[in-house]
C-alpha cells in the first residue's frame, strides 16, 4: 500500500480539518508579512510546510521519539523496546550528530524515515525478522527514534535533537533520578512544548537505583515540575531498563498510541495553534474593522476643511452674487457696486511663507486667472490666489481615523496600518493644492444671460435719456414759443409720449435691476453649491487614492490574517 493510499484511508473529516487548519495559519502568516516580524512570519511558515509534508507522508506510522540526557538511560530503553543487540544486526551507534531508527511495518516507513534525515545504516526495520513477536506485531506503524543526548557538548547533537523534536509525531522524555529536575531539559524544552501535552510521555528511568519506597515520592515531584511547565496532564511511566520493570507498561501504551493513528495530525494541530497564539498576541484582540460610509464621509470632510474648501465655497458664491450684480445693475449703479471689494482676493493663504510650505509655490498650483467676463467686471487685477492645504489639518483627520480603526489591534500591525496610512500624505497634500487649484473657479464662469439683461439695461437707460431729453426739449420750447409748435409732443390719453418714454426707461429699468438681483443671488447659490460638489468629489478622490486605498488594504489584510488565524486556532 503506497502512501497516498495510507493518506486516503484516514478519517477525512479528521484530516480535512487539519488542512483546514494549516490553511489558515499559511493565510496569516501571508497577509501579515511585511506588518509582523518576519523572522516569526518564516517560522509559521515552516511550520506550515512541516505540517503539509507529514500528512503527505504515510498515517499508518507513527513517529515516536525518544530524547533525553547523558546518562538517562534511553538507549537502553530503546534496545528494549526494539528487543534487538543493534550491534549484531550492523547498527552502530553513531559518534556524530544522527539518531537511530527503528521501524515496524516497510510500507511508507522508508519514506518517513528518508524525511526524518536518518541514514539507511542507522536503520533497522523490526518486521520480518526470524524473532519477531506478537507484541511486535501489536507495534505495526511504529518509527522508533533515539536521539542524540540533548545535553551533549556537540552543536551538531543539538541541532539533531531540535530538528526531530520537531518531527516526530510523539514525545517521549526519559528521565533518570539524578537529573529530572534538570533545569535545561526543563526550559528549554518542557515548557515550550506545553501545548503539545496530548502528544507526549515522560519515562522516568532508572528506577532500579532509587532506594527502597522512594520511588512514588520520586514520581511525586515528577509530576509537580511538570505541572509548573503546564504538562499536569502527561502520562508518566516509571521503568528499569536494566531490571525491565515498566516496560510492558511503555511498550502497550506506545501499541494504543500507534493503533490509533491520529498522533500525526495531533501533532500537527498542536504545532499549527501554538504559532496561531503567538501571531493571534501580535495583531491584538480586535475584531475586525471597516471603513464604512460615515467614516469616509467624514474623513473626506476634514480633508475638504483642511484644503479650504469651505472658504473658497463661500468665495465663489459670494463673487458669483457680485459679478451677477453688476451684470444685472441698473447701468448707472454699476458704478458705485464696482468700488467693492473682490471676496475671492481676501481669501486667507497658508499661514507660512511660500519657501516654507509644502508642495509647490502658489504661482504653480494655488494661484489661477479669474474668467475674462468676470475680471473685466471685478477689474481687480489679473489674477487671485488660492489658499493652500493646511497639513496639520489633514495630518490630523488621517490619524483620528486610524486610531478610531485600530483600536484593539496589537502595537506591531498599528505601527503597520499608521505607516500604510501616512506614507503618501506629503504627495497627499501637494496632490489637493493641485486638485483645489485646478477645479477652483471653472464653477464661476459668468451667466451668459448677463449679456441680455445687460443689453436690456442700456436700452432702457437710453430710452430714459432720448425720453428725457424731449421732454425737457419740450418744455424749452414751451417757455421760448408758447404754443409749443418747434417740437413735437404727442400724447397718449392726455400725456407726453417724451414723459412716458423717460418715466417708463427708468421704472423698467429699476424693475429689472430687482428682479435681476433676485436671480442673481439664486444663481450665486446654484454656483457656490456646484463648486462645493466639484471640489468635494475632487478631493474625494484624492483622498481615496492616497489615504482610503491603502487604509483598506491594510483593513483587508488585518481581516485575512484574523480570520486565517481563526481557522487555524478552531474558533
């Protein structure tokens, strides 16, 4: 049976889980690079890849690691176990840094020992071997490690022991009465592997050299160290490899932990929610977050505050009121409304000098040229400027928005987010100067209907003069020549027509001047709300560009790596 048989036979809902599971934490572990330390992102990472190898590999072994110190006795244990002399079947045991393997069961063993990084001379297959036993055959699936002392003075032991540590499917700690209170097999590996008590077992050997009734207080204080390293729940089993007590007792509760064949993937569940909790400590306890409508609305606000926009709102609506004004005034009026001053002229500018703002100079983004109609009728000078982005203001609005978002994340992915978030707002701002510049008055070009009513006024201040004139005329020639016969003076219904014309000019004119200043001030407001939509939808998408877009990406990021690590964890 290959090993991808062996993979099929296995409880699916069990196994899809786990793949479930790694999936996750890979998920993680891809959205927080870049935002999380990378060298505990590779170590996720590897722990992924660990994980799919091993479910790839054959679920009917389990690998089963012996480990202890000098002098422990595990070898001893491992002879044992194996009820082999290695030595006469070729086996040597190795001065440099490789363990012994010992296999029950070919099938899919070669493959996980070659995984392992075992030489073939230091393995030796138990199945099909002229003595072999029931209780042999009770320990089919078995890979049977011993590792290379973890106290040893050899770097190359040491990375030995860590690699298969990592490896195998179960632990087992052999111990001996001298040295179980040994603080380096303690912290460095007992404890930093409390989650992993399900796939554990602690041998406390060498029983045989403890005095007479010391051995359950012995165990006593076993099983308190341990239960200061978070392993209360571990199986410990007292034995003498020299006299062979306790070794039915291992030997069948390896057989249960071999027969069930679940140890790999609780191995790899073990391995995948101890790094899910050290990624989950570092994104923090917030669920996830979202920019929604109201929050957008209001930070395009604070930006549209900060470029000006109100006040250059305001502006345009009050230029457009003037110039409609004078466009619509009664011609002899127009004089005196002329002598106002332009509004737009006293917008306020940055606070700092041209040299000492950011972005561009004003002669480059925050000054632009007035519509010709509207300069001849303001006939204030050339040109206006714009008032500048005030940073501080926007500065301001994008951080409130990060911390109200970040709330609850850890500090490393608010550090990420705030970089992310106001990496660009130099470009940002310098980008609505340009934007505020650009847009500024097109909203305010000049109502051609002006021209008419324009038009229309000089008519009737003409017709109000040419009236006037006869009339007086009239009444010269009335005071020289009595009867009035120099010039002519018709009348309607007993009044002069050169009255009529004069009076009428006027009245007509004043008429239209009123109700010109009532369309004036409705166009004035048409125009100041259609800059404000032209100037907030500009700014809108500026502010989408440089701030939104990479806040969402870091919003979508964070809820990737959250949800990835919920899968992982089993939440």
């Amino acid at each position: 049976m290959t090993a991808a048989h062996e993979q099929a036979d296995a409880p699916p809902v069990v196994a899809s889980q786990t793949i479930v599971r790694l999936d996750g934490l890979s998920a993680a572990v891809d959205a927080a690079r870049g935002r999380l330390d990378d060298a505990l992102l590779d170590k996720a990472a590897e722990v992924v890849q660990r994980g799919r190898r091993r479910l790839g590999l054959s679920s009917e072994h389990t690998i089963v690691a012996l480990a202890g110190a000098t002098g422990s006795g595990k070898s001893s244990l491992f002879n044992a176990l194996c009820d082999l002399d290695l030595a006469a079947v070729g086996v040597k045991r190795p001065t440099t840094s490789w363990a012994l393997a010992c296999a029950w069961g070919s099938d899919g063993a070669t493959e996980i020992v070659g995984w392992l990084g075992i030489p073939e001379r230091h393995q030796v297959n138990r199945t099909g071997l002229l003595d072999e036993t029931a209780a042999d055959r009770d320990l089919l699936g078995l890979v049977l490690l011993d590792l290379p002392d973890h106290d040893s003075t050899e770097v190359s032991h040491h990375l030995e022991v860590q690699k298969l540590v990592e490896l195998a499917d179960v632990l087992v700690w052999i111990l001996d009465p001298q040295k179980y209170a040994d603080a380096a097999i303690h912290d460095r590996y007992l404890r930093s592997l409390s989650s992993h008590a399900e796939v554990m077992l602690v041998v406390l050997n060498q029983i045989d050299e403890i005095p007479d009734g010391g051995v359950e207080s012995c165990l006593r204080d076993l099983e308190r160290l341990l239960e200061l390293d978070g392993l209360g729940g571990v199986h410990v089993i007292a034995t003498s490899a020299v006299e062979g007590d306790g070794i039915a007792e291992l030997r069948a509760t390896l057989a249960a932990k071999v027969s069930d064949k679940g140890f790999a993937r609780e191995r790899v569940d073990a391995d995948v929610a101890t790094m899910a909790l050290r990624l989950d400590e570092q994104i923090g306890s917030a669920q996830p977050a979202t920019l929604g409508a109201d929050v957008h609305k209001q930070l395009v606000e604070a930006c549209a505050e900060s470029a000006g926009v109100p006040s250059l709102v305001r502006a345009v609506e009050s230029w457009a009121l003037l110039a409609a004004r004078r466009g619509t005034a009664w011609p002899l009026a127009r004089r005196l409304s002329g002598r106002r001053a332009d509004p737009i002229g006293r917008l306020p500018a940055s606070d700092a000098p041209d040299d000492e703002r950011d972005g561009p100079p004003a002669s480059e983004v925050g000054e632009i040229t007035l519509p010709t109609a509207a300069t001849e009728a303001l006939s204030s000078g050339p040109s206006v400027q714009l008032p500048v982005v005030q940073r501080a203001g926007v500065n301001a609005a994008v951080r409130k928005v990060v911390d109200d978002i970040t709330a609850g994340m850890g500090e490393p992915w608010r550090r990420a987010v705030r970089a992310a978030s106001t990496a660009r707002l130099d470009d940002f701002a310098r980008t609505l100067d340009s934007t505020v510049g650009s847009v500024g008055l097109s909203a305010a070009e000049e109502n051609k209907g002006w021209v008419v009513v324009r038009v229309l006024q000089w008519a009737l201040l003409a017709a109000a003069i040419a009236g006037g004139l006869w009339w007086l005329g009239i009444l010269a020639n009335d005071a020289v020549d009595g009867r009035g016969a120099l010039l002519v003076h018709p009348e309607i219904a007993g009044v002069s027509v050169a009255l009529l014309l004069f009076l009428g000019g006027l009245a007509l004119g004043l008429l239209t001047a009123a109700l010109g200043g009532l369309a004036a001030r409705s166009w004035a407001r048409r125009t100041g709300a259609d800059a404000d939509r032209r100037l907030r939808a500009a700014v809108a998408t500026q502010t989408d560009e440089f701030v939104v877009s990479p806040l969402r990406a870091e919003i979508d990021a964070y809820v990737r790596c959250w949800e990835g690590l919920q899968a992982a964890l089993r939440r």
